[in-house]
C-alpha cells in the first residue's frame, strides 16, 4: 500500500496511528461513579488512639518484621 501510495511505510504507519488516535479522542468517555460503601446505618468502629501502639505491634508481629526494624 505504501508503494501504491507513493509514500513510505512509517508515514503510512503514522497516518494510521492518528486516525485511530483520532477516533478514540471523539468518543464520550464513560461517567465514573463511585460504589456506595455505606455502612447502612452500623456504627463505624475506629480504634481507641491509645490503643494505636498495640496495634502497631500486633501489626509488625503480624508481617514477621524483625525487632530492630520496629518503630520506637
């Protein structure tokens, strides 16, 4: 085609490239929505701050982090 063309086979390439490129730009893009996560009237639990240091520790127990690299 680029022989018939009279032209070569990168140029040809890159016409192709721009018009599918082209197209794709013109189509609406679909409409994000974002899932409803809501708890349905439960209460939402947060941990107790000053319970923040023993989960901390059960985490990094949890993962088998050696003790030198835990936080003080």
């Amino acid at each position: 085609m680029a022989h018939s063309r009279q032209t070569t086979l990168r140029a040809l390439i890159e016409e192709g490239l721009r018009r599918i490129l082209s197209e794709a730009s013109n189509q609406p893009k679909p409409v994000f929505k974002l899932k409803d996560a809501r708890v349905h009237g439960q209460e939402v639990l947060l941990p107790n701050p000053r319970d923040w240091q023993q989960l901390e520790e059960d985490h990094v127990i949890s993962r088998n982090i050696p003790a030198f690299a835990r936080l003080p």
